[in-house]
C-alpha cells in the first residue's frame, strides 16, 4: 500500500510539473498566440497586456483610416522613375515623372505634373497603361484602413525586426484572388491591377504600416512588377510612405526586367487657398492687385510658399527615418 502512494506521488509531482511546458508548447502558433510588446521599457498599452491578432488589425486599420485623412490636409511630391533594363543592365527605356498632388474639399486627389520628359518605354517595348499609373499613385503607397478589409484576407505570421522598429508581420491577400467568377468577371471587363497582394510590417509602439512588400493583381493581359515600400514618421504621430524601390523581370512574350524607383517627399500641410483648375494649373484665389502690392513700408508680402519652405527646412527632422 505504501509502494503504491509513493508511486501515486510521484506520478502527480511528474504531471504538475509537465503541465506547464504543454501549455506553453500550444501556444507557440502564432495563428492562436497573444502578442505581447517585448519592451519593457515601453509605456504602451501593448507592453502591459496581452493582445491577439485580430486586435491588432482592428487597431492598426483604425490608425490607417486616420491616417487617409490626415494625409488630406498634407501636399507632397512624388518621383517616379521606371526603367527597362537590357543586358549588363543598361537602361534601354524610362518613364520619369515628378508630380504635385493635393486633395481638394471634396477629398478627391488632384495631380498637377511638375516635369515629364517624353518617356522612352516603348523603344524597349514597353508601355505605360492607365492601370500602371494608377497603382503607382494608389497602391505603391498602399494604406490597410478599416473600409478596405471587407476585400482583403488577413493572417499574422510573426513578429520580426526592422531597422530599429519592432513590429508585427501579416499576410495580406485580395478575397477576390479565390473568387473564380469574380476573377472571370474583371478578367471579362479588362478590370486589372485594383488591389495590393502581399506583406505588410506594422510597427508595434504605433500601430501603423512601416513597411510593404507585394505586387499589384489582378494580371491578365498586363503584368506589374513586385516592390517595397518604406514609410518615416513625418509629423510625430503618423507614418507616410516615403520610398517605393521594385527590380522584377515581366513574364510577356519575352522577359522584361524592369526597375522603378518611386520617391515622395516635401510633405507639408496644405493650408493656404491653392487650388487645382482642370488638375494641371495650381492658382490661389488672392487677386493680382493684392498678391503684387507693397506695404508702407514699400516692400512686397511676403511669399506664403516661401515661408512655408523656410519652416520646413527648419522643422525637426522624421524620427526613425526609412530606408
């Protein structure tokens, strides 16, 4: 009797013991693991408790369709330059562009081409459709908000380092990419490269995208090469992109290798009464006579734009700049 109590005990201690590992053992997918802020330094709420992954993308979708609005007050710039590479790498075709874009009162975005020299594509046998320049402007600089998610797929695969930014790591595919019917549909009306496939980096202080990497899909007839896209903080609350770079090879008839390179840059708020006309020309709405004449002292206004340059020059630099 007292042989079989020792080996009762004994085989409860074994069990107590064991329990924990097992546990800890099962949460290890991350599919079904809470993310817990590593830092313990860090005030955030995310360092003092446990959260699952489907709160982070409520969270960071939130901060995302902030951002879309916020982004609304801001003019900014944007380079674009795609090449066609040819043997030893020699650029055989390019398509540059700078342009500036603003949104007006009605949210809409208006562009208005700064420079555009004639693009030398199509001596590489390339050419610039309407949906290339659609997803350079929409979807190299792709935003995750809340209304979005009802047309994208979202799983988290991990957390990973990047630079200096700890972040959560998630996969983001196009619902509509399973949807064979509706695939026939765009593919029937000529309806490609609408939504961005791929990964995305979420930093996990902020909760905001830092990083992208993926392509634009659907492709039919067309093809759109991969690229990564980096964000900085620009006004210390909110993460804008601020440098696109893809070097892929396109699968037509023939293999293409392409390399794009896309930078945005002079972020500022709009606030003056500059405004778009027929999207090509920027006016403001002060009259001429005003615009042009001196004070008493009989020196000309000063020129708010200038002014506005001269504050950006001196405003405190983007914290934790991208690549």
């Amino acid at each position: 009797m007292k042989r079989i109590l020792l080996a009762l005990l004994i085989a409860g201690s074994l069990a107590v013991s064991l329990w924990p590992a097992s546990a800890h053992q099962l949460n290890t997918n991350p599919a079904n693991a809470d993310l817990t802020n590593t830092n313990s330094n860090d005030p955030s709420p995310s360092s003092a408790t446990q959260i699952s992954p489907e709160e982070v993308i409520k969270r960071f979708t939130a901060k995302e369709s902030e951002l879309r609005e916020v982004w609304r007050d801001y003019s900014y710039q944007q380079e674009t330059k795609l090449q066609v590479l040819g043997p030893s790498n020699v650029v055989s075709g390019e398509f540059f562009q700078v342009s500036e874009f603003v949104f007006n009162d009605a949210g809409k975005r208006l562009e208005r081409i700064l420079k555009a020299p004639p693009s030398t594509l199509d001596q590489a046998g390339l050419r610039m459709t309407q949906e290339d320049k659609d997803a350079l402007i929409n979807l190299q600089p792709f935003a995750l908000a809340t209304s979005d998610l009802p047309n994208y797929s979202v799983s988290y695969i991990g957390k990973e380092k990047v630079d200096d930014l700890n972040t959560f790591v998630f996969d983001v595919i196009p619902k509509v990419m399973s949807n064979n019917r509706e695939l026939d549909r765009m593919r029937k009306q000529k309806i490609e490269g609408k939504y961005f496939q791929g990964r995305i980096w979420v930093d996990d202080e902020d909760l905001q995208i830092v990083k992208t990497a993926g392509k634009t899909v659907p492709e039919f007839e067309q093809r759109f090469p991969k690229f990564e896209t980096y964000r900085e903080n620009i006004d210390g609350r909110y993460w804008f992109p601020t440098y696109t770079f893809g070097d892929d090879h396109l699968e037509f008839d023939r293999v293409v290798h392409v390399r794009m390179v896309i930078k945005y840059k002079n972020y500022r708020r709009f606030q003056s009464d500059v405004k778009f006309l027929d999207a090509e020309e920027v006016k403001d709405e002060t009259k001429p006579d005003e615009k042009a004449k001196p004070d008493a002292a009989g020196t000309k206004p000063s020129d708010p734009k200038k002014d506005d340059a001269k504050k950006e020059d001196t405003s405190k630099k983007p914290i934790r700049p991208r690549p």
